[in-house]
C-alpha cells in the first residue's frame, strides 16, 4: 500500500531530540498520519476516489447534503466495487465530472429522489452518453430498503446480519456502522420506533435472520431486541462511544484508522463518513465473490492499486477533537500502524498528530509522561475558593486546546484559561464593608463601600493554573493572588446607610429598593417638574412616616393615593392614578410638584418592604 505520510520525519526525528531510554516491555509503534480531506466535501470525495480506483466502469452519486439517503449506501458500494460521488440537487459539481471522465465511468447510480438528484441533472447525465439509475424511495427509511434490495440482488449468498439504526436519531450510529457493513455484505436499515412490525416485515422480506440493532432503547425501543431470531444490540452513552463498541466488536484490530467528523456540530458534516465507508471497502474489494452478474457493472479492475487499506472508521467531533477514551482506545491497539483524517478540520488534525507522536515514542519517558498528563486531564480539578465561594475549573475542556513540542512538553490555549479567570473573579473590592455608605461629590450623592479595588494577577494565576494542568493533580482551596489597584476610602461625613435602602435617580427616572447588594424592585417613576420649579431634590434622606389611603393636597389639587411615603418634608413617594405612563422623558412636561410618582403595583411592593427609617437616596 501506498502511504501518504505527513509528519514521519518529525516524529522519526524526536527520538534523537529527547531522551532514548525506553521502558522495559513497552515498544514504538510505526504510525503514519495523513490527512486525505478536500477543501469542500466534494473535493473530499474524489480524492477519496483518486485514492482507490484507476478506473471504474459506474460510480455512485448523492447530494451532497442528503445525508440520511447517503448513510446505508456503503455495503451497495463494496459489492459493486465503486466509488460514491457528490453533487448539489441540480447541478453536477465540476470537481465530480472530471472525476467520472477519469473513471472512464459508463454508468450512474443515484441514490435518492427528485428533491435530492433532479430529473433535470439525470437528464444531463444520460445526455453525457451515461446510463442512469435511480434507487430511492418515499421515506429515508424505504430508501434504506430499496438499497438492501439492490444489494440482494446483487448476491448468491443469504445476507449474514443486518444493522437497524434510527433514520431520524441514528444517522451517526450509521456512519458509525458503515465500513462493517460494508465488510460483511450487511445491509443498513433506517427504522424507527412507530416501524417496528414494518421493519420486521423488511427483514423477513430480505431473508434476515441476525439483526445488530445500533443505540439505546432512547433510539430503538426495547421492541427491537426481538425482532429477528438473533438481535444483538450496541449501544453507548454517546455517539463516540457507541462508534467505539462498534470497532471493539467488529474490527479490533484494525490497521488503519480514518478519522471523519461525527456530525455532532453539523449533521451534514457525516456525508465524509459516507464516503470513506464506501471507499476503503470497495476500493479493496476482490473478485471471486459469490455476485450474480450485473449488467454495466463489472468486477474491480485488476489495475486498480488503492492507496486506501481496509480499516476502522472512528468518528470524532470537530469541536473538542479525540475524546479521552478515543485516544485511549487508539494508544493501545498494538496493531495500528496508520492515522488518516478526512474531516474534522484542525482540532482533531491536532490532536491526531499528538496521538501519532506519542505512539511513535512509546517508550520514551517523557513521551509516556505526556499521554499520562493528557489523560488525567479527565478527571482533574482546580478548586478556587473566592472569598469563601467555592469555583470549579475542569481539566477536561482543556483537552481539545492541547499543544505539544518536540520535547513532549504540554502547552494549553492560554486565552481560554484567561478567559475562565477572568469570568471567575475579575476585579472586586477587598476587605469591603458590608454597609453601603452615601456622600455628596462633585455635586450629587453618590454610594459606595469601604475597601479597595483589588485584581486577579492573571500572570500569576495563568501560570499556576497551566502548572496544575501539567501535573495531572487535582488541587483544591486555592486563595487567588490579587494585586490591589487602589482604594475606595469613605469620607468621614458620609453617612451609613446599611444594607437596605431605597434610591431614586432622576436622569434616568428610575427607582430602586436594594438589599444586601442585590435588586429586589426596579421601577420607572415621574419625579417633580423642573420646568415649572418643582423638580424633586437630590440628597441623602430617611422615611419619616407611612400612611395609606391619603389625600395629598397643596394650591388647586387634592389627590387621592393607596400608599404615601414622605421622605423630605412634604415631599414622598406614592402611587398616582393620574400618570398614564412613567419614565422617559415625561417628567419634563407632566411632572409632578417634588414627588416620586410610582406605578400601584411596584408602589404596593415596596410599601410593604420598607419601614420608617428606610434612607432614601435621590440622585440628580
């Protein structure tokens, strides 16, 4: 086999940089990476197809973002022994027919209906001197069946299994499955959990008697494990991992790994599954198996030299790369001897190339310390106790941020652990009191705490966190390093006013009721006229009474409230009847003669929570 190999030397050359001394028993493995990824899926696949056939008399051809009629193509692709193509629903891509014409292709099989593949581009091919057939169906899932006939069809033999995923919650667990299905002549059937006696149908029609039923009874009810006269579910806690009981059970010990995007960000993303499933397949597929004849589609042609070996597919998700159990798993197959991505983008290129490495210098010290540091990132803790409130930061979400050099030396994204520290405590006042205090300057009251500002030595702290992360020691109560950047010193004159207090800000025609630092009412207002000389005063005042069902009366008005609170002579909060509307700028023209004008309801509430002796804070 031909490897395309990226980053040998480098990993070759390690061994000289660092330390030789290999642990007793343990042995380097051989193992290649390589990335065989287009700059678009459409590209993807023909280098996929590049990499497996010279020639092929038909190709398989899907819309590139139909991916639920793409899922179960992978077995009909091996026992045709052809490469499967992608294309938008009206216009064949032009990557795509280049590739064909190299083929020499004579044939097309599309996979999926009009909405996927038009009349019009079917057309366009048979005009291209191509002879065209369509599998499809009304549903995904009777385009699954369609495809298990064809591949029926297709053979002497009785099928030896058939895989059952959910058509709708499933289609990972399909591309999951494909490569396996692909080996063993199985068919995929998409199912759900309202077709379990139409799907049992579709089995006894097919002539299955083995059933693999893939996922949880979330996916596939209980219903399923008896549906055939051997069932055998696969099933784990996520999508990786169900991928990852799937290998266990069928390839173990696979040569080859290809790595392709699980589809979790974006569930088109799984059509490159799609693709290698097929490809590594049939692209290695021997003539001399059982097949009936099958017109325009003949065996491999025996010029064809795959690049593409038979192994594993293993789906990974773009975002966070491997997950600590899929590097596990890869580390310790003793058979692997190649890496190859064809999507997932530059997080999982990163950490494939780290898992390459690590396995290359098995052995080697400080290559072996940094697997183990790199694991133990699961389960590990920084504890930050923030005056006295206790602040978890996880090792685990720094997995997919992992850099490592040719020393082995472990670096993490430093912006992201900034990012955290920041979040968790950013600058607050130390040793502050626990009473508000108010005083006037430059020409308003104003509220503050005793105390000084202080912030997080970030340096310090990044520093600190980077060396937790590469001990692999979970660390607990740690005090942040603060440096204090000035002080918030109270005037003597100011006066305390506790931890309750109401305040009024007149510019911006709110009201406020604070309690131990937190906002238990917030209500617009319409405070006094200022146009007419009856703007209401700033300054630092306390309840003087509380009264209900009061006539407020002064030259001309005599106004009824529910709720009268002064707080400056004649001067008090209450409800007004009379205000349509509160806030804004409405003040400036239907303002009252000083007081806070408050909607009822907030009025009532407030009422209730405050006492005589509650200081009233008016800003300007």
């Amino acid at each position: 086999m031909k490897k395309l190999v990226r980053n040998t030397a480098l990993i070759i050359a390690t061994g000289s940089l660092v330390g030789t001394s290999l642990a007793p028993g343990v042995y380097a493995q051989d193992v290649s990476s390589q990335n065989i990824s287009g700059s678009d899926r459409f590209s993807t696949a023909v280098k996929i197809s590049q990499s497996g056939w010279n020639q092929s008399e038909a190709v398989i051809l899907t819309n590139a973002n139909a991916v639920a009629d793409s899922l179960s193509v992978a077995p009909l692709a091996s026992k045709l022994r052809v490469p499967v193509l992608l294309t938008q629903s009206n216009a064949l891509n032009e990557a795509t027919r280049t590739e064909i014409s190299r083929l020499g292709a004579k044939k097309v099989l599309i996979i999926g209906g009009q909405d996927s593949i038009s009349s019009g581009l079917e057309d366009s091919l048979k005009a291209s001197s191509l002879e065209v057939e369509r599998i499809q169906g009304s549903s995904r899932e009777e385009t699954s069946l369609n495809i298990a006939k064809k591949l029926k069809d297709l053979t002497s033999d009785k099928f030896q299994a058939a895989f059952l995923v959910n058509g709708h919650k499933g289609l990972a667990d399909a591309a999951g499955i494909g490569a396996i299905a692909a080996k063993n002549g199985s068919p995929i059937l998409f199912t759900s959990n309202s077709k379990l006696e139409a799907t049992r149908s579709d089995l006894s029609l097919l002539g299955v008697d083995n059933v693999y039923v893939i996922g949880g009874n979330l996916s596939l009810v209980d219903g399923f494990d008896s549906i055939a006269a051997n069932v055998e579910r696969i099933a784990g806690s996520n999508r990786q991992e169900t991928n990852l009981k799937m290998m266990n059970k069928f390839s173990p010990n696979p040569g080859v790994v290809y790595l392709t995007d699980d589809g979790a960000v974006k569930a088109n993303r799984l059509i490159d599954a799609v693709l290698i499933n097929s490809g590594i397949i049939a692209s290695n597929a021997q003539t001399g198996q059982k097949d009936k004849d099958v017109e325009q589609v003949g065996p491999a042609q025996p010029s064809n030299s795959s690049n593409l070996s038979e192994g594993a597919v293993v789906l990974v998700n773009s975002n966070t790369g491997l997950s600590f159990n899929q590097y596990r798993t890869l580390y310790n197959m003793s058979s692997l001897t190649g890496l190859t991505q064809v999507s997932g983008g530059d997080t999982l290129a990163n950490s494939m190339d780290i898992l390459a490495r690590l396995m290359q210098n098995k052995g080697n010290a400080r290559a072996d310390q940094a697997f183990d540091s790199l694991m133990k990132l699961e389960g590990l803790v920084a504890e930050y106790n923030i005056d006295g409130t206790k602040k978890l930061i996880s090792g685990s979400q720094f997995l997919p941020t992992a850099k490592m050099d040719i020393s082995f030396n472990l670096t993490y994204d430093k912006t992201r652990m900034e990012y955290i520290l920041k979040n968790m405590d950013s600058q607050i006042l130390a040793g502050q009191s626990e009473d508000s205090y108010a005083y006037w300057k430059n020409g308003d009251v104003v509220i503050s705490k005793q105390g000084q500002v202080r912030k997080m030595d970030l340096s310090y702290e990044l520093d600190r966190l980077s060396g937790i992360l590469n001990s692999g020691v979970s660390t607990y109560d740690i005090s942040p390093k603060y440096s204090v950047t000035s002080s918030n010193d109270i005037p003597a004159k100011a006066v305390n006013i506790g931890k309750k207090y109401v305040e009024i800000d007149i510019s911006q025609q709110k009201m406020w009721l604070k309690e131990n630092g937190y906002d238990k009412l917030v209500t617009p207002v319409v405070t006094g006229n200022p146009n007419k000389g009856m703007a209401t005063p700033p300054g630092i005042f306390k309840v003087n009474k509380k009264m209900k069902n009061a006539v407020l009366r002064g030259p001309g008005y005599a106004s009824p409230v529910k709720y009268w609170v002064p707080f400056n002579g004649s001067i008090g909060i209450h409800d007004a009847y009379w205000q349509p509307a509160f806030g804004g700028s409405r003040y400036l023209y239907a303002g009252s003669h000083g007081c806070v004008n408050t909607p009822l309801s907030n009025m009532s509430y407030l009422y209730s929570k405050i006492s005589v002796g509650t200081p009233v804070i008016v800003h300007k």
